[in-house]
C-alpha cells in the first residue's frame, strides 16, 4: 500500500510539473505573440484608425436633411456629389466627369461609370435622379434647389437638369453637401425617416456606429472610385469643451481637432509636434432679430442695439485677429462684397435716442440666446455689458448646440447669436439667410420678408451673367444694412489643428477637409 502511494504521489507530481512547463510554455508563446503584433504595429508605415474632434456631435448623417456645418464635416466622409469644390472652392467633377449646358435651362450631367455604394450596388442616373428630387423637397435643403424643375434620366449614366429659368449658382449649389448622392435603394429600404441613421453612400468612408453625444465611427470602403484610403478608421469625437480638444491633440488622443481656442492658437503654432490652419472664410457671426417677435418688429429698436454693440471690440478682444469686424451682410471672402453706405460704429448717444423713438425710453429686459461655445459666449458677455449702457438688460441663455440649432429655426424667440457658413457665390450666403421663401429651418431664422429684397435676389438667382448678379448682391447689401433684420457682427476665420504627421490633409476655405488622398504616418 505504501508503494502504491508513493507511485500515486510521483505521478502527481509528475503531472504538476508538466502542468506547469504546459502553461509556462503558453504564457511564452502567448507573449511572443503579442511582441510580434507589437513589432507589426510598429512596421506599419500608417496609422490604420485616427481621430477627429469636434465641438458638437452631428445632427444628422442624411445629407438632404441636414442644416449645420457639425453634421456636414462626417456626411462629406459618407457621401460624395454630383460635383465638388477644390481648396478656392472653385466646382470640380466628382460622381460626374463631365457636363454640357444645353441651354440657359438644361445641363447634361455624364456620370462615371461601375461607381459603388456601400451596399454593393452600383449608382446609376435613377440614383441621381432620387437624390436631387429629395433635395429639391427637403425643408431643410430646397433652397439650393427649388429652381430645379425637372432631373430626367437619359440613360443608366446620363441626366438631364432643367430649371425653370436660368440658373446661376446651379453648378455651386450641386457641389454643396445637400447634393450628395445617396442610395435610392437604401432609402426606401430603412424609410426616409430613419436613413438618418442608416447612411449609404459612395464615399471613401462607410458608416460603423453612432453613439449620440460621444461619437461617429466610419471605416474604410475599399471599393470606392477615388481608391482605398490608408486610414482605415476615422472616429468623430465630440468634446465639447475647446480645453479638452486641445488636450486630446496634445496627448495624440486625437490626430485632428476643429474650432481651436484663441486663446490655445499660439501653443499649436509652437508645439513642434502640432500644425494651425486657418482660412478666412465666407463666414459670419450675427444677432438676429426675430420678427414674429413684437420688440423686435421695430426697426428702430433693432438700429439702437446695432449702435450699441462695438463689433471692433468683439473682434480684437474675443477673436485676437482671428476675425475681423464685419461691415456688411455678405462676407469679405465673397466676390460681390461691398461696403454698404449705412453702418453702425458704435454711438450710445444714438442708439439711446433711437431706443426713445422706438417706445423704450425707460429700457427694456430682454433675453440674449447662444449655444455653449466658448468665444460665443464670451462675445454675449460683452455684448451684456455694451447694452446695459442704453437701458437693455440682456439675461444670457445658454444651450446645447442641437437644441439650438432646432430652437432658433422656430418664431417667437429673443435675441439669438448665431453664424452661416456658405460658399463664395452670393446666393447662398444671402438667399436662404434673407428671403420671405426661406422663413425658418432654411435659414431665415429672423422671418424677414422684404419683397423689393426678394425681387433683387430672385434677379440675381435666374441670370448667369456674374457681373449683372454681382450689381444685384450688392444692391441687396445695401437693402439688408439698412434694414437690418439681423446685425453681422464678425466675420470669423475658420481653423483646424493637425498633429504634423497628418500629411495630405486639404483644410478648404469654406472650413471643411478633404481626406481624399490623407494619410497619417506611424509616429509619435
């Protein structure tokens, strides 16, 4: 018996022992293995997944339902147009590598043809067709297209555009991210309610997930026609906070980040790890004056805060030579720019005789709106202060930049800061903003209705010869100086910081990147 337990113990032990050179061998092979995982990595020549930070998350992911330039920056990853602009934003062929005008109401778009969708399918001039008919119908988007009659398909990989009359922004307005081309399948698979949500499109990017308030991920869509990108993840990352951007681009926690802080622009330039771009775009910071609201009705009411409110101020305290103090509706960096005869350098004297005029002479208490963005905010404060001197106790209200965007579409608001972003042609920076049509989600969010200004800006719209459009815009400006249905404040530069090994990188001068042909390089 003894014997027999001494055998049993030596077996024990025996097994113990191979037990562990078993496990021990494992643990070793395991560990060779993640050291040869660790050695690829750092072979890569590129990084395979990058981030993106941006102040806010996305609206929408549906390129004819969207309305702010958040959203825009993930839809333009997703979706491509029939047309694009280069880095002047000048039109260039995309999902169309050519195009012929008929006449002054007809265009012929060709198509490029074995395009694919994320779904697998290919696009085709139904497609087209589908796409420009939803924008065309789209409260958000009907502004760029309503002049649109009719998109007829010729064959699998021609259409036809007719507009009722001439059209001069057609070409520019195609290229705008409301033009996008989605799948018709896609759509009438989810419902146009929930596509949102299901993007589709033919982009370099595909949609992988969404997780509200936090971030987009989209992945590589190796069978798109501009080629397969070496980034083969890009995750949007809302960090609201302009600290925390700047931190996480420090850190390498985000390759790219949007809308860097003033205050933060000197330390990128000097970190030599990091890179500021900025343009000076066709872009404005205004406050808006809601005319369904009864104070507000009143133009002289609406003069003596513009008299009140030293834009120069605004400009070199909050900005710091980032923007520059606006003297018109329609941006420096567009074409048709002018000078209007009527301004409003601040006068207090002025504005107070006016706020006597308009019924206020005791004052009146008011509320001053604005979405949680730090210069933005900072602008109200002083603006505050700059109101008290008349008599306006402006209360600073401060909301969530969705919220805001949807609350500020309705009437029967307060005072409210706000920007619009749009190309250089004078149409979309003054038509949607200011015509009687565009009341609302569109753009005119003060419901202003001018019909001699609506008479000039149709004028403008249906001709395509630039010099009568340019006369018509500015002749609008001067409408708009005088009227002032909104004051422009600034005309803000737009930026983006990189860490310098983001490489082929296009920062737009509307304030969008092309990542076309970006990649970003394995190093620290």
């Amino acid at each position: 018996m003894e014997n027999k337990n001494k055998v049993i113990k030596r077996i024990g032990v025996a097994a113990v022992a191979a037990a562990v050179i078993f496990f021990t061998g494992m643990n070793v092979i395991a560990t060779d293995k993640k050291t040869e995982t660790k050695k690829a990595e750092i072979a890569k020549p590129y990084k395979e997944n990058i981030v993106i930070a941006s102040k806010a998350d996305a609206k929408t992911l549906d390129p004819q339902r969207t309305i702010d330039t958040t959203s825009n920056k993930t839809i333009r990853l997703i979706f491509n147009g029939l047309l694009s602009l280069d880095k002047d934003l000048n039109v260039q062929p995309c999902l169309a590598e050519s195009w012929e005008a008929v006449d002054d109401t007809n265009t012929v778009f060709h198509l490029k043809k074995g395009v694919k969708f994320h779904n697998g399918d290919t696009m085709t001039a139904e497609d087209v067709k589908f796409s420009i008919d939803r924008a065309r119908v789209s409260n958000q988007t009907a502004y760029l297209y309503k002049p649109i009659t009719e998109v007829t398909v010729i064959d699998e990989n021609t259409v036809k555009i007719t507009t009722e009359k001439p059209f001069g922004p057609l070409l520019t307005n195609l290229a705008q991210t409301q033009g996008c081309i989605v799948s018709k399948r896609a759509v009438q698979e989810v419902g146009e309610e929930n596509f949102f949500q299901h993007p589709v499109g033919t982009g370099q990017y595909k949609f992988k997930e969404w997780i509200p308030g936090d971030r987009i991920i989209v992945e590589a869509f190796d069978e798109a026609f501009q080629g397969a990108p070496k980034v083969r993840q890009i995750t949007m990352r809302t960090i609201t906070e302009v600290s925390n951007r700047m931190i996480a681009l420090e850190t390498g926690e985000a390759d790219i980040a949007f809308d860097i802080g003033i205050m933060d622009k000197e330390a990128v330039k000097n970190n030599k790890n990091m890179e500021f771009l900025e343009v000076a775009s066709p872009s404005s910071l205004y406050l808006g004056f809601d005319q369904t609201t009864p104070e507000y009705q009143n133009k002289k009411l609406r003069q003596a805060i513009a008299y009140a409110v030293d834009t120069k101020v605004l400009a070199d305290a909050v900005f710091r030579g980032s923007a520059i103090a606006a003297d018109s509706t329609l941006p420096k960096a567009c074409p048709a720019h002018i000078t209007p005869a009527k301004q409003y350098d601040q006068d207090i004297e002025k504005a107070k005789q006016l706020m006597a005029e308009a019924g206020y002479k005791d004052g009146l208490n008011i509320e001053l709106w604005v979405n949680d963005d730090g210069p933005r905010t900072d602008m109200c404060v002083i603006m505050q202060e700059q109101l008290k001197a008349i008599g306006i106790n402006a209360e600073i209200k401060i909301f969530e930049w969705g919220a805001y965007v949807s609350r500020t579409a309705q009437p029967n608001k307060q005072l409210y800061l706000l920007s619009w972003n749009s190309t250089s042609d004078g149409d979309a920076a003054l038509y949607a903003l200011f015509h009687s049509t565009q009341q609302g989600l569109s753009g005119n969010r003060s419901y202003y209705k001018n019909e001699k200004l609506d008479e000039v800006l149709d004028k403008a719209r249906y001709s395509v010869n630039q010099e009568e459009r340019t006369k018509m815009y500015q002749e609008a400006q001067e409408i708009l100086q005088e009227d002032i249905p909104h004051y422009t404040l600034v005309y803000p530069m737009l930026n983006v910081a990189i860490r310098k090994n983001v490489k082929d990188m296009v920062f737009r001068n509307d304030g969008y990147i092309s990542v076309e042909n970006m990649y970003v390089t394995n190093e620290k």
